[in-house]
C-alpha cells in the first residue's frame, strides 16, 4: 500500500489511521499531548466502550456557544480536539465521559426529544467545528467539476452536498457541502470536523494543476491566526 501510495501520490484505500496528515496543528501543544499520551497508552489492554471519550487534554478547543450549551445540560464529546454536545441532560451534573457498559446510552431520552424537535419544530446546531475552506480563482469552478460527483455549474447562489473524488483512482475520498458565492470564481467548502487537515491538503495539490489558477484557503486557520 505505501509503494502504490508513492507511485499514485494518494492512498490506494483508506489508510487514515496511520496518515501522519490526521493531526491537526493544535496537537502541537505540548501539555495537551502528555496529559493525552498518558491516557492513551493506560487504555491500550483497557475494554473500550460504545461511545467512549478520552477524558485528558479537554477542553482544547471551544466554540463561542460552549458555555450555553454546558449551561443547558450538554454531555460534551471530543472530535478534532472540538469539544460538541453529543446530548443534553438539563438539571443533571455531568456524567464522567467514560461508558461502563453495553446498556442504553443515558443520553437517549435527550436524544429522542432533540430529533422530535428536530422534526416538528425548528432546531439550531452548533457547526463551528466544520472545516471550512475557500476556493477562489479564475479556474475554481473547473478545479471543482474534476474533484466533485455532482454539477457544479448551475445558475444562482446555492448549497449542495457531493461525494469529493480522488485525482488518481475511481473512488470517493469525502462528502462535502458546496457553496458557490459567484458564479465562476468563488465558493465555499464545508466538510466534516475530523476531515478539515486531510481536504485541505489534498484538494490543495488537486488546485496547483498547471495553466490552473485557482487558490484554496482554511478560513478557520485564517481567522485563528487573525485572532492570535
């Protein structure tokens, strides 16, 4: 798998458990990575439950909303070091992060009331942990209709979500949602939490085609170093 990976320059299956590319700048701070390597080798002979979170290095990274939702009851898990509400138990005191058994999760009740809401009324959902990535350029939207399953080139403002294709073998690397902010030259990609490092890199060397002109950036990374 690795000499096909040379060869091709992509993985020739999904080998995104030994992708040194998965980790993401914020596991560079050194505190986090003890407290997290500690943990992860004392759980290595350990039962590994349904639905179980490391518990060290956290919070590491927080939306603006965190305080709101822990005030409104959410049992928080980790996903790219973003701490997210799995579910809510209002007026209980958090449970420790680690399941003991097979049972039913205790979050089911919230989890039923949250999908009825869902359904019946209107909810709101924090999504500050999603990728979020701008392609921009004279050639965007070519550089788009060779890396996306769907039509790219329609009419108008609108959102659409699509498999994103490999550059050097038939098959489907991720799902995304696209935006287009102009009709040729712009548009916004928004991708899973734990994909953000692994699309930005390779839709970057999908976009340095030559005689292409087309730029990607990540806006979070963007708006972190701003904020610095």
């Amino acid at each position: 798998m690795i000499a096909e990976w040379i060869v091709g320059g992509e993985a020739p299956s999904d080998l995104w458990d030994v992708d040194v590319r998965r980790f993401g700048a914020f596991i560079g701070n050194r505190r986090a990575l003890a407290e997290r390597t500690g943990e992860t080798l004392g759980l290595h002979y350990a039962m590994r439950w349904p639905r179980q979170e490391l518990e060290t290095a956290r919070p590491l990274r927080t939306s603006p909303l965190y305080d709101l939702l822990a005030a409104k009851g959410a049992e928080f898990g980790s996903k790219n070091g973003w701490e997210r509400a799995n579910y809510f138990q209002p007026g209980r005191r958090a449970r420790a992060r680690r399941p003991t058994g097979w049972a039913r999760p205790a979050g089911c009740p919230g989890c039923i009331d949250e999908q009825r809401a869902t359904r019946e009324a209107v909810a709101l959902y924090d999504q500050t942990s999603f990728g979020k990535l701008l392609l921009q350029g004279r050639d965007a939207l070519a550089v788009l209709q060779r890396l996306c399953a769907n039509e790219i080139d329609v009419a108008g403002r609108q959102a659409w979500s699509t498999p994103r294709c490999s550059t050097s073998a038939a098959a489907s690397r991720a799902t995304c949602t696209v935006i287009r902010l102009a009709r040729r030259r712009a548009s916004s990609i928004i991708t899973g939490s734990a994909q953000a490092t692994a699309r930005r890199r390779l839709d970057q060397r999908a976009t340095s085609q030559p005689h292409e002109h087309a730029v990607l950036t990540d806006v979070e990374r963007a708006v972190l170093r701003c904020s610095r």
